[in-house]
C-alpha cells in the first residue's frame, strides 16, 4: 500500500495550529445561519457546521474519529456551545441529509462510479509518464477537484494506482522487449554476469559516473562510449516511452545490484536494463562534452599562465631595450652636445647592447606577447588532448541551434586537414556570400592574428586553427549553440521549449500567478512604470539621503552604517535560554521529530510502496543522522547497536533519493511554520540563497578548485528562509556562476512556505537572472559588492534628473531597448511557461544564457529585461537604507546557517567521501534535513523555556524573542556512544502554541 503521507490526499495534521484553525474551521456568521436553518438541536448544529468545515478543507466527509479535538473544540467555542456538548447528527438519515445539502451548498456531486472513471481516466494518462503511485494518485486528486466530485476514500485509489501502474508498466516493458533482438537481449543479459578487468559487472560501471577530465580519463571514457554504443539502439526499443518513465526504469535498476535485480522476471528485468543503458548513454555523451569543455579551459589556463611567466621574463629584456633606446636617442639629438658623432656613437651604443641581430630578435620577442594574446600560446598544450578531441567529435553528433554553423563548418575543415604535418592549411571555406576570411569571422581578432601570416596569404596556422576550433566548440557547447544529438545536458534546450499554439491557452492563468500583464504592451508598460518610479523616487529623496553621494563621474557611494546590535534585555534573555536549554543529543532530535513528524514517510522502496524493512522509523532515522553528520555506512555501523553496514547502505541507495529527500525536508519546513515562536523571526515572505564550499574527493566533474573558497570540491548551495529554516540545497560545481542554480532551487521547493523576496550576494545575480527572476513573480534584491561598477540604464533617451542624472552616465546612452521586449515578448512567456510545465529547466536555461552567447536572441531580450529589473534593484537600494539592512541581515543569516550546517556534517572532518555527484547532493541535503530537524526541537525547546520563564516572572517580548537564532548548539552533543533502544520511545505530543507571548505588535509593525 502507498505511504498516505507520501500524497497529496487530504487528512488531519498530527497537530492543528492556531493559524489553521482560523482559516480553514473558523465558521462565518453566514454559514451559523444557514446551519442553524436545518439544525434541531444544539447537538446537530454542531455535527452540520463541524462536517462543512470539514467537508471544505477536505473535499471528504472523514470519520468521527479522524477529527482532532483541536478541531471540534475550536468549532464548539465558535459556536458558544458548553463544553458538555458533542457533535451528532442523529438517526443514519438525518446524517446522510446533513452530507446532501452540504454538498448542494459546495456544488459538490456525490457519485462513485463517476468518481472511479475520473480517477481511472486520469491515471491512465498519467501512468504514461509519471511512475510512482503517489503521483498517480495525485494527479485523480486534481482532476476529482476539478469534476467538483466528492473524493472516494484512499485505499480505492491507492488500489487503483496501483493496478493501472503495473497493467500500463507491463505494457511497456512488455513493447521493448519486443523490439529487442535476440543478439540484442543477450547483450544486455550479459551485463549481470559478465565482468571486467577489475571484475566488476558492466551493469556496475553503467551506474557510475565519469571521473576527473584527466587525459588518461578522457580517453577512457571516450573508449567507454563507444563500448556502450555497441550494445544496442535503446532510442528504438525506447521509442515513444516518455523521458520521464525511462528515468524512474533507470532509477529503479540503478537502486539495484546485480544480484537483485537477476531475480526478477525477464521482460521487466530486461526492460530495466535497456532503461539504465539509455540513460548511461545519455550521461556518456555529457561528460564526454563535459570533459572536453574542461580540458580545452584548464589548457587555455596554461597558455595565460604562461604569457605571464613570459611577460615576466620580458620586464627585464624590455627595461634593457628601454635603456639602449633612450642611449640611441640621446645620441642622436641633434641639439647634443656630440651631435657631429651622433650616428657613429648610437650604432657603438647597440653594438654595446648584442649587436643589432639580437636586439632585433628582442623586440620581436617582446612584440609578439605585449598584450594579452594567450592564444598564440594555446596550440602548446592541446597537443596532448589533440588525438583524443578529434576522435571524440568523430563519435558525438554535433548540430548547430542556430542558422550559425560556422564552428562546426570549421572543426569539419580542421578534421579533414587532421592526417596533415604541413604547418599551414587553407583557410576555411566562406560563409555565406562572404568571401575570404569570413570563415573564420566567429572568432576574436587576437584568435584571427595568431591563426593567419602575411607570408602565407590564403592560408591558416594548422596547429593554431586547430586549438582555435576546440576552443570555440566548447565554448558554443556551454552557451548552447551547439548541441551533442543523444545527450542530455548538452541536448538542444530549445527543442524542449512548448509550442506557441500549446502556450496561449496558459498564458492568462501563467501571468495571474507570477503577476504580470498577459500582453506585450502591458509587460512593457509595466516594467517601464516600475523603472521610471524608483527613478524618480530616488531623485526625490536625494536630498534627504545622507548616506549617498554622486561623484561627477557618477559614481554613488553609500556611508557604513553600523548595525543596531541587540538590545540588554534580548541579550540577557539569549543568556537564560541558552543556560537553561535540556541537553539532546542528534539521534534522539532525529528520532522524536519523526514520531511527532512522520517525515520519514516520505521515504521508501522505488516503487511507492510502504517499506517492508523492519522498523522503518528506526532505520530512516539512523539513515539521516548518519548521513547527515556525514558519517559512511561502513564507520557508522561501528557506533551503532542493532543495524549493520550493509542494511544502512541499502536504505541510503534503495530508499532514499533527492526527490525523497525534498519532500521530507518540505514537511519539516511545513511543520516548522507552523510554531507561533517562528512569528517572532518572519513570515516566510524572504528567501536568502548563499553557497559555501564543501570538500570532495576529486576523482570526478563536479570536484574543482573554488578560487572564490579556496580547495577542492562543489558548492553547497542553500535557501535559507527569514525564520531561519532551510527550504531547500542543491550541490554544484565551484566553476558555476551560482546565479545558475537561484530560479531552480525556489521553484522546486515544495513547501508551504513560498517567498517573494529573494536576497543573494554578488554570486546570485546576473541580467538574465533578474529577468526570470521577474517573470516568476520573485522579486531578486541582492548584495551586490561591485555596484558601483555597474551601468544605471536609463528608461528613456530624454529623460533627464537634477540630481542623478550622473548616476545615467551620457544622455541618450545607456537606454532600455522597449521594442526589442515588445518584439520578443512571446519568447520571454514561452521559455517562462515551458519552465513553469516542467518542460524545460531553469538551470540548464540559465547555463546557457550567458554573456557570450552571440548568436542567442533569447539571452538578447533577457539581458534587456535583466538591464531594467537590476537598474530599479539598485535604485532601491540606493535609496532605502532600511531594504539595504534587511538585504545584510538576509544574507547573514545564510551566512550563519552555513557554520550551523557546517558543525552538524562534522563527519570525515567535513570531506565528502564520494565521487558519484547524485550521491554527494545526496550528502548536502541529508545534512538539510538533519539541520531543520535540529533547528524545529531548538524551537520547541526554546518556548519550553521561555515558558518557564515567563512563569517565574520574565518579562519577554516578541522583538526580544527576534534576536534569538534557533541555531543553538551548546546542549547538543554531538559524540559519545549513540543509544538506539531511545529511539523507539515515543514522545509526548509537543506543543506548537506560545500564548503566553504577544505577537501581534509584529504583525501591526509589519
């Protein structure tokens, strides 16, 4: 049977808040009327207005007993009844006409069998690309709420799920099999049993990642892609299976070891594997462009650090030919006081200097690598790779995106020249109507001067050119203007994107929802009033703004201001909090938090099923604290009673992935908003994202050297939200602008708790990013260290301002571009619709809208966008002193989250242990999840305390309870030997209120 708390079906909190109380059971004086009309007695009024109520949060009728007593006892005091008196409908028949007219009153119908085909239809479509029966289940839900169908109960659904999952599943494996061939299904068998050189199964090597862009590796997995390649077709067998589905097919072979995954039958067992080969074939191909993308940028780091060590050696040379020249020039002045001698003693003063063959050659030298043309310098070292980069775009299939193919025009020409020693080679064919050099026009003109030589007209340096076309296609890979056909992360992102036609029916309801006018001319109408208003108001208010000035080059400058600090009395109250906080340790927060939680529902085998290990709660929780403190199976079983290294393993790679990993950490979250102290630290309205650098192993793509960190790892990138909670975490590479990964990470929390403000540092933005920032409703305010540096656009060529029009720059310069919106508007609402429907991600878009993306003009319009949302972010920050307070304070906190975290994931002295990249954000997000874990019992904890103290006289405020972080460790203990037998204990039921506090003075200052 399906986990309940794994799906959307509504039912009861394990504990009712106050603020759920209120909104959702809270009847309205309209809805007593009309109760009160069918109502007899005190006792059926009850059960009537408690059954709307219900019947309106929950689209069910639940059971008597489902109903907490939070529940009908907020309805009883909203009603004024006494105590003593119980909801009751009566006879049968009374009950069953309460349900009638409370349907009739919510347009609700009744009807079962209708009901079953909704649900059945609903999943029958979605089964075509969704796999796990939560989602199956959810997707009835949706489209039973749409029907206004009363909800059948769950185990009718769960049932239904799970028998038109298997039926639909079993039709598809049943179509690969079939389209397999007998050599085919032998090749794949094979992969179970037949090992290799380190006697490990192809199966195994399949699920593995490629390692660092060594040369010996690039080669290796070049020879690996071609290995797999041979084993069969799979876009055949898999034709007309949507990606989706062969993802959670790979997903669940990948969870599987070969052992395992021998035993199960073979249509299912085979279709796995051919699941799991496409998929290994996809990655194949995107880390072999992975690969040749890092080894053409850490060559071309060479050829720089070489022209410096050069320039270095060329100061002295440079200063000595300074020297003979100011020597020959002395001599040769003709109002010296040996200017009869002149000539004579100017060519004694070169002679003097090497003769002027070695002068010569000295400027030469010099000459050649005077600026920063490290690109004649490049060909040294792609020497190497040279072999292997030629074979490898023999085996990928590239294509241009664009009408643009010049890059590849040139790698065919270099790859036909390849077999030739001769120095030079013609030059590439024309592009166009172009003649001549237009062949080689994409490239920059340090790149054209070091390719081409007067002496051989028509002609091209072949060694030059060849590095030069490498250079270029990696580059055109990261923007996207060159795609690899059969990859994934290099796939073409623009075929992703939806039609036009299948766009404008969602367009009205997209644009409610983010916030934007659904035509061209309102957008632009919008975006320009926003932009002329924080103009306006900043020059309005300049007199009055004593931290800014303006320099004649408009340049603004902003006084330090320092912060407040915390007041006595918050200071004295952390103090007492923190003296008086009861000592835990992390297995047993770990442990109470899943019994009051059940967070570790969301955890389970890959087919959606309840787990069927023994004591689930006590085996996820020993999951997540080792996995959170950063601990391995095989180390962690060693302090561990009751569980072996080989079950923790299981449960890590079995039943926890990313996905799963959300969705726990969304409820911790949830529940966590819920606490009336967090009122005291925000309203979930402003996210702060910041990354912090996390050491790994090396041996993989993700690994690199962070010159912003220093070391060697990926970045752990979190959402940190204005009560402190984390909301989300992904891990990525250090060589990533971070603003990358910003859109994704909060469009992909799950939770309750969705912001509108986003704050970030310097990482965090970029113009594209503040552009889909925009068209997603986020409004991006981040700390940007380099503003001064950056151009004010102006939102008109004549508008002019008297006091900072400087900040402007030149009149008529500078100026938003409103008909390049205008006439790109329906790009900008396809790409932000396609990303909306899961079509397209947000990530990949961003990797690919970069500042050298030439021949993309959807970077174009979204750098226009990005120019006019970053120009009105820093006006506002210009002019707000208190914005710019609450951007530091945001970003602190991110900042203080990180240490906290940091603390938690003590284990391997903070080196994550693997090279496999899922399972290193695996890692981050275990230790996210153990972090809000420790971050909800300290709030519990916290308001035991402060009511406590308050009982024994305290005065305490709710400003008082805002200084205080929930990241309190001191009670923590983090060593010792780890009791499981506390585990199974279950807690007393917690808390969630703090009456004794007024928090409503934060909510009138809000």
């Amino acid at each position: 049977m399906t986990s309940i708390e794994r799906t959307a079906y509504p039912q009861f909190k394990r504990l009712t808040s106050a603020r759920v109380l209120h909104v959702f059971f809270t009847p309205t004086a309209e809805e007593i009327g009309w109760a009160q009309e069918l109502a007899r007695s005190p006792e059926t009024l009850f059960a009537l207005v408690l059954a709307l109520k219900c019947f309106q949060k929950m689209a069910r009728f639940p059971a008597a007993e489902e109903v907490p007593e939070a529940v009908v006892d907020h309805v009883r005091r909203c009603l004024g009844l006494a105590k003593s008196i119980e909801p009751d409908h009566g006879a049968t028949s009374t009950a069953k006409w309460h349900r009638k007219k409370i349907r009739a009153r919510q347009g609700v119908t009744y009807d079962k069998a209708r009901a079953r085909t909704v649900a059945a239809g609903a999943m029958e479509k979605a089964a075509l690309a969704k796999n796990n029966p939560p989602d199956l289940i959810n997707v009835a839900l949706e489209r039973l709420v749409e029907a206004s169908l009363e909800l059948p109960g769950f185990t009718t659904l769960d049932e239904m799920a799970t028998r038109i999952r298997a039926r639909v599943n079993a039709e598809m494996f049943t179509r690969i099999h079939q389209r397999m061939g007998a050599d085919d299904r032998q090749r794949i068998q094979a992969l179970l049993t037949t090992t290799g050189p380190d006697g490990k199964t192809l199966f195994n090597r399949l699920k593995k990642p490629a390692q660092r862009a060594s040369w010996a590796r690039f080669r290796k997995q070049a020879d690996y892609l071609e290995e797999i390649d041979a084993l069969g077709d799979t876009e055949a067998w898999l034709e007309g299976i949507a990606p989706t589905k062969i993802a959670d097919f790979a997903g669940e072979a990948d969870a599987q070891d070969a052992d395992t995954l021998s035993r199960y039958g073979p249509v299912k067992q085979l279709a796995l594997l051919a699941c799991l080969l496409h998929t290994a074939r996809m990655r194949a191909r995107d880390d072999l462009a992975e690969m040749l993308c890092k080894r053409v940028a850490a060559n071309l780091k060479k050829a720089k650090a070489q022209l410096e060590e050069i320039q270095q050696r060329q100061r002295t040379v440079s200063e000595r030919l300074i020297g003979t020249y100011r020597t020959v020039l002395e001599h040769l002045d003709p109002d010296g006081t040996n200017a009869d001698r002149g000539a004579e003693r100017a060519v004694d003063a070169v002679r003097q200097a090497g003769g002027f063959a070695a002068q010569l050659a000295d400027i030469e030298e010099v000459a050649a690598f005077h600026g920063d043309n490290y690109e004649v310098l490049a060909h040294r070292f792609f020497k190497r790779d040279r072999a292997v980069m030629f074979d490898l775009v023999a085996k990928l299939q590239l294509k241009a995106t664009s009408r643009d193919d010049s890059v590849l025009v040139a790698l065919e020409h270099a790859r036909a020249h390849e077999a030739k020693r001769r120095d030079f080679i013609p030059l590439p064919p024309p592009v166009g109507t172009g003649g001549g050099e237009s062949g080689i026009m994409f490239a920059s003109g340090n790149w054209r001067r070091a390719i081409t030589d007067r002496r051989h007209p028509g002609m091209v340096a072949r060694r030059h050119f060849e590095a030069m076309v490498f250079t270029y296609l990696a580059e055109e890979l990261r923007t996207g203007d060159i795609a690899v056909i059969g990859s994934n992360e290099y796939a073409d992102w623009s075929a992703n994107l939806l039609a036009w036609d299948e766009c404008e029916p969602l367009l009205e309801g997209f644009c409610a929802q983010v916030g934007l006018p659904p035509t061209a001319a309102g957008f632009i109408a919008h975006l320009r009033g926003t932009h002329l208003d924080a103009a306006a108001h900043l020059d309005a208010g300049y007199a009055d703004n004593t931290d800014l000035t303006i320099t004649e080059d408009g340049t603004p400058a902003l006084k330090r201001r320092r912060g407040p600090g915390a007041p006595k009395a918050a200071e004295d109250l952390a103090a007492a909090i923190a003296r008086r906080m009861p000592e835990r340790s992390l297995l047993s927060i770990v442990a109470r938090t899943a019994h009051w939680l059940g967070w570790h529902h969301h955890f389970g085998p890959a087919s959606g099923s309840d787990p069927k290990i023994k004591d689930p709660l006590g085996r996820y929780s020993l999951a997540v604290f080792t996995g959170g403190i950063n601990v391995g199976p095989y180390e962690a079983a060693k302090h561990l009673s009751g569980i072996s290294a080989r079950e923790l393993s299981m449960i890590r790679n079995r039943h926890i992935d990313l996905a799963k990993l959300n969705a726990a950490i969304a409820c911790v979250v949830n529940a966590f908003a819920d606490l009336d102290v967090v009122r005291a630290w925000g309203d979930g309205s402003a996210v702060a994202s910041d990354g912090t650098q996390v050491d790994t192993y090396i041996d993989n793509l993700l690994a690199e050297t962070s010159i912003r960190y220093g070391g060697v790892g990926g970045i752990a990138y979190r959402y940190i939200s204005d009560t402190y909670v984390a909301l989300f975490s992904r891990f990525i590479p250090c060589g990533v602008w971070e603003a990358v990964h910003l859109i994704e990470g909060l469009l992909a929390n799950t939770s309750e708790v969705q912001p509108t403000t986003v704050h970030a540092d310097t990482q965090g933005q970029s113009t594209p990013v503040f552009a889909l920032a925009t068209l997603f409703g986020f409004d991006l305010m981040p700390r940007i260290r380099n503003f001064k540096d950056l151009i004010f656009f102006r939102a008109g060529p004549h508008l002019i301002y008297p006091h900072i029009d400087e900040l402007f720059g030149e009149r008529g310069r500078n100026v938003i571009d409103w008909e390049l919106i205008e006439r790109h508007w329906r790009d900008l609402m396809q790409v932000a619709i396609s990303i909306s429907e899961g079509h397209l991600s947000s990530a990949t878009l961003m990797r690919r809208l970069r500042s050298n993306s030439r021949k993309n003009r959807i970077y174009k319009v979204f750098r226009e966008v990005g120019r006019s949302v970053r120009t009105v972010a820093l006006l506002r920050y210009l002019a707000d002193s208190g914005l710019r307070a609450r951007v530091t304070a945001a970003t602190n906190k991110v900042e203080t989250y990180n240490a906290f975290s940091q603390w938690l994931g003590f284990g391997n002295n903070g080196v994550i242990t693997h090279n496999d990249p899922d399972e290193q954000e695996k890692l981050i997000k275990l230790n996210t999840l153990l972090a809000n874990l420790v971050i909800f019992h300290n709030a519990l904890d916290l308001m035991e305390v402060v009511r406590t103290l308050i009982a024994e006289g305290w005065p305490i405020t709710a400003e008082e309870l805002g200084a205080i972080s929930p990241y309190l460790r001191a009670h923590i203990s983090r060593f010792g030997a780890y009791a499981t037998d506390e585990m199974g204990v279950e807690p007393e039921a917690f808390n969630p209120e703090l009456k004794e506090v007024d928090f409503t003075v934060l909510d009138l200052a809000a």
